[in-house]
C-alpha cells in the first residue's frame, strides 16, 4: 500500500516541476507589479537582496534571484555578517563570492559588512538602528530602489535574520523614502517541505480573501542551479541541507510581499 502513496507523490511531484519550469518566472499574485514592468535601462532595475548570512541567498532567495535575472534585473546583495559564529568566517566569504557567481552575480555586485557589533549567532541581538544606517548607506551609495529581505519570522525563525527586517524596515520608515521594498514570505512546516508542489498551495493561498497585500510568486526556472551555487558553500554542505535543498520549497519558489511603511 506504502508504494502507491509513493508513486502518487512522485507523480504530482513531477507534475508541479513541470509546471514550474514551463510558467512564467514571475507571477502577480494580487495586483501588477514592478518587477513585470518592461521598457526600464539595466541601471534602473536594480534590486538588492539583504540577507543575514553567507548561504541565505542560496537557500533561500535563489528563485527570486534567477527569476529576476531571468527579466532583465540586476541583483545586488548585501550580507550583514560574515557567518563567523564557528570561526569560518574568511572561508564562508569566499563561499559566499563563489555561489553568487553560479547564480551569476558579479563579485563587485556583493558587499559583506562583518560589522564587530553584527556578528553571527542565535544569541547575538543585533542593534536596529545599526543596521538601519549601514543597510541605508549602502541603498544610497548603490542608488538602489528596489529591496528584498526576510519577513517577520525569518523563513527559520533564526534572530539575526528577523533583525536584518527590521533594521530595513527602521531605515525605510525614517527616510521617509518611496523604495520598493519586499519581504520574503515565511511558510509552515509542512508548505516549507514539499518541494516543486507548493506551487498549487501558493496559488490557492494568494485567493484568500483576507490576504490584502501584494504579492508575487516568483518561480525558479533552473532548480539545479540552485543546489550548485549551495554546493559553493562547503562549510555548510551537509547531509541535512542537502536534503533541504532537494526537499525546501524555497529551491523552487518565493512568494514575496510588498512592505507598506
């Protein structure tokens, strides 16, 4: 009997993968949005992704990243620490230098601050209005409208992640400025490992009518490039997040939100 389940898993398994590589890379969920526009220079779409840790872009935001490259975007990412919490810090830079190249990010495209009071770790708390002034230097210096960074809950929950949100979200609201800010949207355990087949639960979900924001789902067209670039990422590739690459929703898609300040 356990085998019929099996084969009926790896049918819509293989069916949502289908889907996702032959749809759009990018689908607005509630309203139109920036990122379908056209007609904008290479200058001007430019996006920047703050991320907490070397390997938060792979694990997490490569839909976006090579969806957007996909339309013409030029990405940006910005990483708040060098992830040094087990002393591996100059080697997880390099790691970081060399997956951005699988996703096809220029290394002059990468910024990592390590910043001494921005230091990796579950029980590191990071100061807001720090990472307010550095994430706003960096935005003005790069001339940048266009960010993405972590939700409320971080997509894991981890502390240095819902604090780089809300440094962003400090700076946004004090700058007074109109960026087009987005978070990515943090899912439950069982939507978090079910792969390519999220794709049908995203789309439902978008329909409920309490859901008033915008939204988007942006879908990755090279899966595989994703586990690549985590493969970069040495120090990191263990067996269980080999696993959660192959299982993690988050290899195949992202749901964004847009942030109102």
């Amino acid at each position: 009997m356990a085998w019929i389940w099996v084969f009926i898993f790896s049918v819509v398994w293989a069916v949502s993968l289908w889907k996702i590589l032959n749809s759009s890379p990018i689908v607005a969920l509630r309203a139109p949005i920036s990122f379908c526009e056209s007609g904008e220079t290479r200058e001007r779409k430019k996006v920047l992704f703050v991320i907490a840790h070397p390997d938060d872009e792979s694990m997490f935001f490569s839909p976006s990243i090579i969806s957007l490259i996909s339309k013409g975007w030029n990405p940006h990412v910005l990483c708040i620490s060098a992830g040094n919490a087990e002393d591996k810090g100059s080697l997880r830079k390099e790691e970081l230098y060399r997956a951005c190249a699988v996703l096809r990010i220029p290394s002059q495209q990468i910024i990592i601050l390590d910043h001494p009071k921005l230091q990796d770790g579950f029980d590191q708390k990071w100061d807001h209005g720090l990472l307010a002034t550095l994430i706003g230097e960096q935005m003005t210096i790069l001339g940048i409208g266009t960010v993405i960074t972590f939700d409320e809950f971080g997509i894991s929950g981890h502390p240095n992640h819902r604090d780089v949100r809300l440094g962003l979200r400090k700076y946004l609201c004090e700058a007074k400025k109109k960026d087009d800010a987005w978070e990515l949207v943090s899912k439950g355990i069982l939507r978090k490992y079910v792969g390519p087949i999220d794709i049908w639960l995203s789309l439902l979900h978008a329909l409920l009518p309490h859901l008033s924001q915008t939204r988007c789902l942006l879908l990755n067209p090279s899966p595989c490039v994703t586990y690549s670039a985590m493969a970069e990422h040495r120090t990191q590739w263990l067996w269980f997040r080999k696993l959660f690459v192959i299982f993690s929703s988050y290899t195949y898609m992202n749901t964004l939100r847009k942030v109102n300040y």
